[in-house]
C-alpha cells in the first residue's frame, strides 16, 4: 500500500496493530523533548494554582501536614534533632502505603506498587502546592521546617499545632505559622488503616482554601458547580468553559491553539528520529516511519478546518505572548525564538501537512533539540542517543495538568456530596 510520503511493504493488520501500539505510548510520553515546559507550566499554573502533574489524590494536601504534625508530637517532648525528625516524617510517610492497603484504597496511593521502597514520596510532591494554596504557611522548604521545629523544641514550643491566632507568642523567632489555622484534625487511626476519600469536612476546607487563595482559576470555577461531567479529554473540551468569558476564557483558548499547534512539532521531530534510525541501521520493520506519517496527518485533518484563523494568529505571535495565561512566565529568549520560528513556519503553508516538506522546518526542530541536549543526548545528530530512543518522545499532547485538577475536583466534590463528616 502507499502512504503520502512513500511506500510501506508489511500486512495492513500488522501496520495498524503496531500504530496502536506507538500510539498508547504516545499517549503515556508527555516528556518534554523540544524545551516548551515553561510555557506549559505557566499556563497550568494561571488554570490549576498548586497542582503538577505527578500528585495523585487532593487528601494527600491534608495528609502531609497531619504526617508533619504526628512527627512533632512524638519529637517534642523528646527534643528531637532536626535529623530525627525527618526521619520520622520519612517513616510515617512509609508507614501510611500499609494503611492504605488496610483501608483497601488502591487509586492513586503514592507508593502503591513500590512499597516502603517508593522513593518519592508526598510531602515532597505536594509541598509546593501547600504553599501555593496557603495551607502550608511556613515558608522554607521541608529541611528548613524540621530544623525551626526541633529549635523551638529547645525553646519549649510545640509547632505541632501553631496556626495564626498565635503568631504573636514568638513573633521575633518565628518566622511563620507552621499550617492554616482552620486546617482539620486528623482523623484517629490515620496511620493504622486509612483511605483517600475526603470527608465533607475535608472537602469543604479544601474548597474554601482554593476559591480563597485563587478565586479566578478554574481550579475555583470548576469547584462552584459540580453541575457538568468531568469527563472530558481536554479542559477546553467542558461546557463551563464556554461561559467564562474574559481574559479566563482567553487564556484557555490561546492553551488550546498552542496545544495543537506544537504538538505538530512533536510528532515531525519523531518523524525524523524514525527516518534517522531507518537510515542509519537500515530497518523500520515496526513501521515507524508511516506510523508518524500518518499521525501528522491526523493532526493536519484536525486543524484544518480552522487553518485560515490559526495562520494569521500563527504570524502575529504577539497575541500569543500577551496571553493572560502567561503574565507569571519568566521569558526565555531562547524558547520564544524557537516557538516564534516554529508559528512563522506554520503561517506560510497553505495546509498544515505542508510544514513536513518545509524547507525551514527540519533543521528548527534539530537546531532546537541540538541546543537543549547537546551533542551526546541529541538523538539527531548522535547514533548512540538515537539507540535509546523508545519510539515516542514527547508525543503527548498539552493538556496543562487538565488530567490532575480533574482528579482533585471529582475527589473534593465526591467528599462534599457524599463523604462522611459535617
């Protein structure tokens, strides 16, 4: 049979057995090879404030701070060194994958297949999110947390439990309260058996902590209406999003094109990895190269019937660079120039399945990866890097921790409407 850009020679059964197959890693491969994680994250970080992409279950917010809070009771009267400390919070943190597994809870446990053994565990995950939504009110990292508590252990002061009312009790040697004032108590028997499911208590103060710390994110928007399913593959996708109006629903719709457009990139920059590797040892017996072929292809259907309007917002990147949703980045000379070339190279084609024989195009996408991984890991120009390539790099497309937030909201609107507690 025949493709667009030449021949392939196997079964048509088998081609689209191993398409299937490239395409479920496809799906799983959100790495980011051509250096656009910035930008990803600021528009993440402007929808979904506290989020990243690898935190699992919204109790786990509450769960750090109960986890820190145990430690200290156990570590205050025994004037624990900073050092011990952290290994109790290490322990316990160890010691709630068991709980879970007593309390049969299975979605989303950190640690659920590896054990004790996991070695990221969630107080380093969420930590960044509990500060960003103000229940964390210490402002050092984790190190800097234990070393203040086992001082003011010295100093005869419990930081199990200092919330706000008390700032004034150490206002020269306390930095900060430790936790929110209002955060709940931990449940009894938390690291005995326990589950992921909110109590509507729970839910209620992690609502309340959202919609107050940033009361225009979607985060909020998303929890004043448990209305409308949350089902849907992309953020854009959901009928709240169509009423937001403003500079909200600007910003999701400039994420959208983004999404769609680079994801263009990613699929010619494995394009070429598949060609490089049929040429350099001379196979493609997975079908590869027409695999990506016809992914670009796909892609090209799906945003030509809006082509005319993306190429003219393709050659005034401006409108893109003063999207609401990118106020907090941090520019990149180096990034904007690459996604500059990269929507100027877009604009000039007549269909979107014409950047794969644009003359331009090719040598941006390895000049770029050649600029972020140099000359021993840029799998385009080093035969060994090409040998490591699993056969779908940063595949992917953007959806801006969509997949996450989904799982927070679902978690605080199931422990609202249905958890236990008042």
């Amino acid at each position: 049979m025949s493709s667009r850009f030449g021949w392939v020679d196997f079964a048509e059964d088998d081609r689209q057995q191993m398409l299937n197959i490239l395409k479920l890693f496809a799906l799983r491969d959100t790495r980011d090879e051509l250096g656009i994680g910035t930008v990803r994250d600021a528009f993440a970080n402007y929808f979904f404030p506290g989020t990243t992409t690898i935190q699992t279950r919204a109790r786990y917010f509450l769960i750090v701070p109960w986890v820190f809070q145990e430690a200290t009771r156990r570590g205050s009267s025994k004037n624990w060194s900073a050092a011990r400390l952290a290994e109790e919070v290490d322990s316990l943190e160890r010691a709630l994958i068991v709980a879970f597994k007593r309390g049969g809870e299975t979605d989303g446990v950190v640690g659920g297949r590896a054990g004790r053994q996991v070695e990221r565990l969630p107080s380093s995950v969420y930590w960044p999110g509990m500060g960003t939504l103000s229940i964390r009110r210490f402002p050092g990292s984790q190190s800097d947390l234990t070393r203040w508590l086992s001082r003011s252990f010295r100093r005869g002061v419990d930081g199990a439990d200092l919330h706000a009312s008390e700032m004034d009790t150490e206002a020269e040697e306390q930095p900060s309260v430790v936790w929110h004032g209002s955060l709940p108590s931990a449940p009894s028997g938390l690291f005995s058996e326990c589950t992921l499911a909110l109590t509507a208590t729970e839910a209620e103060y992690l609502r309340e902590r959202i919609r107050f710390s940033h009361p225009h994110s979607l985060f909020s928007i998303f929890l004043d209406t448990d209305s409308h399913p949350f089902d849907q593959g992309y953020v854009w996708e959901h009928a709240l999003i169509h009423g937001l109006g403003g500079e909200l629903q600007q910003a999701v719709e400039d994420a959208r094109r983004f999404s769609l457009l680079l994801h263009g990139a990613a699929y010619l920059y494995n394009l070429m990895l598949a060609e490089k590797w049929r040429d350099l040892f001379g196979e493609d017996t997975d079908g590869r190269v027409a695999g990506y072929e016809d992914d670009l292809l796909e892609w090209s259907d799906e945003i030509s019937g809006e082509w005319t309007e993306l190429q003219l917002w393709c050659a005034s990147p401006e409108q893109f660079w003063s999207s609401p949703g990118l106020r907090e980045w941090r520019s990149i000379p180096a990034t904007r120039t690459f996604i500059n070339h990269w929507f100027s190279t877009l604009s000039g084609c007549g269909s979107p399945i014409d950047i794969v024989d644009k003359p331009e195009a090719r040598p941006l996408i390895r000049d770029r990866e050649y600029f972020l991984k140099h000359a021993n890991r840029a799998r385009l120009h080093n035969t060994d890097a090409l040998r490591r390539w699993s056969g779908a790099a940063g595949t992917g497309r953007l959806d801006f921790r969509w997949g996450t937030a989904r799982t927070m909201v679902r978690d605080i609107w199931d422990g609202i409407n249905g958890g236990e507690g008042s």
